[in-house]
C-alpha cells in the first residue's frame, strides 16, 4: 500500500493509498502517530548483548549499558538526554564501510521513527547519499528529520559548516555547525553533539520550538560573532550560542534556509505530523472500507477536519479548511480533497518602537 506519498495530476499513482502534496500558497493558482522516537545506528556495540544486524527500543539508560555496554551506549544516552522518548537503535554488521551505510538505511526504511542521526561524522559522499534517502522516502510518503554535523575542525571554520549546509539544502534536514564544551572541559565535536540536538527536536512537542533553548554544556566549542550567526542562519545552519550566562540553540532551522526566509523545525515538525497522521487514519478506517458517494466523502472531510481542529486547539496550525477539490471530480474510487491551513510559527522576533 502506498500511503503519504506525492502524486502528479497528470500522471496519477496506480496502488491503491492516500496521496497528498504540499503546495505553496504562491504556487496555487498555478498548479492548482507516536512521536520523539530517534533512529540510531551503532557501529561499536561490544561489552553489552546486543548482536549484530538487530534492533532495540531504547526507554531507558539501562537498558542502553546493558545491551550496549557503557562506553558505547554514550550516543544512546545523549539522545534519551536530549529528551527523546525512544531510541531505535540498529547494531550495523562488520560489512565494507560503503555497503554499511547502505545497509543502514535499508533497514531503517521499513521502521517507524521521527528523526534520523548518526552517531559520529561521516564523509560528504555519504551525506549526500543520506539527503537522496531522505528525499526519496519524502516522495513515498515517509516522513523524518535528519540530524548531523561535523569534525571539530569543520566547527572551527563556520564557513565549511555553511557551505555543508548549503550544500545539503532540504526542508528536513538539520546541520549543527557548532559543538560543546562540557564541564569537564572536554570537547563534543558538532557530529556527535548532534545526538543530543536529535533527541532535542524528537522531545519538543509540534507545537513549540527549539529555539533559545538551554543546553547542558559549559561552552561551545566556537564562539561565533554577530556577523558569522546571521550568516549560518541565511545559510541554514543551526547555530549554538554562548549568551554570558547559558548556552542555548539560536534558532531552530532547517538547511532550506536563505536570507528571505527560515525553514523552522517547529513547521517541519507540524507538517511530518500532518504527512503522517491524516494517511495513517486513512490507511486504518476509510481505504477500501467506506464507499465512495456523498455520504462516504462527507465522513473522509468530517474525519481530517476534527484532527486539524484538534492541531488548531493546541496552536499548531489556524483556519483549517476541508472540501472536495472543485478542479478534479471525485469519481470511481478517487477522492481529491484540497486542505489548506495557516501553520503556525513561534515568537522569536520582537521589535519595539518605544516613543520618549
């Protein structure tokens, strides 16, 4: 069953599912579950009773040692740290490094989860191989954030964390361009940190944002001026700062970020929920159960307005608008509805006139 992927108007899916697209309001007029669950795959995974090529639901840091060992179960536990709920842990087989990565994603296909990271850096070509994957399951209806960084020598220079970011330029994918210092004074290289900040955005609830928010460190590992934040920020990179008395997140953006405009977590996170949701209700109560006539098009409108309504009650998104799609008649067994909505962002702006 194809279920939340795209489909073109003029080349219509054949399997039997519920499609949807996204179209900007400026594009038109022209063409007309459970969360906070984390994807972790383990290269090194000794000392504990995990095997090779399973998989584990991590709830809780013994569980992490237990299966992992405690030096390994460290990726683990920043993630749970950084709030996750779960933790879908994949211990990778000893393969050849290229047929690894391949392996991971494979595997990962066919699971549930929210956000995507890897435990460590890996080199370009297999970042780029990850944003392909990640596009690819957008277009087939599986929606999830990607969460990397870099080596403490590419945090060292934000121009090279900028340019990554440019380069691996998507809707879903967060690039950390700046690690920590802990309390102990060691450094967490943006790579690894990015562990933390996946666990970060899983936990966040879809109606609030990461931005300003506080993280256990002691420093970062590159303060960056003024000048270089707003430059990361137009460029799409997520930035942490030193403010003189915490550390926080900047900004909670995506990589498809320029200088007219942010692509915000929070508004991801809303429309992977909506991507994710409306199909999976679809899926389990309307396809090829309710007949297609007035009445069985009416409880589909009835059934995703009441979920939108309930996103509405919680400032996930305003004005929610359900009806059939007056271009494209709903016959045989095809329903074309057309859903729009206004998402909403948080306050992260605030200017003030004061007048004396």
């Amino acid at each position: 069953m194809a279920n939340g992927g795209q489909w073109d108007p003029i080349s219509l899916p054949v399997r039997p599912g519920l499609y949807l697209n996204f179209v900007e309001a400026a594009l038109a007029a022209i063409t007309g579950g459970p969360r906070g669950v984390v994807a972790l795959p383990l290269f090194n995974y000794t000392g504990g009773a995990a095997k090779s090529g399973e998989f584990y639901t991590i709830e809780g840091e013994a569980d992490a040692v237990e299966l992992f060992g405690s030096v390994n179960a460290k990726p683990v536990l920043n993630v749970l740290q950084g709030g996750a709920a779960e933790v879908l842990v994949y211990a990778v087989p000893e393969l050849e490094a290229t047929l690894q990565y391949v392996d991971i994603r494979d595997q990962y296909e066919a699971r549930p989860f929210n956000v995507f990271v890897y435990p460590q850096n890996v080199s370009p070509d297999e970042q780029d191989a990850t944003k392909a994957w990640v596009e690819r399951n957008r277009e087939e209806g599986k929606h999830f954030a990607w969460v990397l960084g870099g080596t403490s020598e590419e945090d060292a220079d934000p121009t090279v964390g900028n340019a990554r970011s440019v380069r691996l330029k998507d809707k879903y994918i967060v690039n950390l361009i700046v690690g920590g210092i802990t309390g102990a004074g060691d450094e967490i290289e943006s790579a690894v940190y990015a562990t933390y900040i996946a666990g970060l955005i899983a936990g966040t609830p879809i109606n609030k944002s990461i931005t300003y928010a506080d993280l256990p460190l002691a420093d970062v590992n590159k303060r960056l001026k003024n000048s270089e934040i707003v430059t990361a920020l137009t460029s799409g990179s997520l930035v942490l700062v030193n403010d003189g008395k915490t550390i926080k997140v900047e900004q909670g953006v995506t990589t498809d970020s320029d200088t007219s405009k942010r692509g915000k977590i929070r508004i991801m996170r809303a429309r992977q929920a909506v991507a994710t949701d409306i199909p999976e209700t679809a899926k389990n109560r309307y396809i090829g159960k309710v007949d297609n006539n007035p009445a069985g098009q009416v409880a589909l409108i009835s059934a995703i307005k009441a979920y939108l309504q309930t996103l509405e009650t919680n400032n996930v998104l305003m004005a929610p608008k359900v009806e059939l799609d007056a271009l494209r008649p709903s016959v045989g067994d095809s329903v074309f509805l057309a859903i729009s909505y206004v998402e909403v962002d948080s306050m992260e702006r605030i200017f003030l006139t004061i007048n004396v």
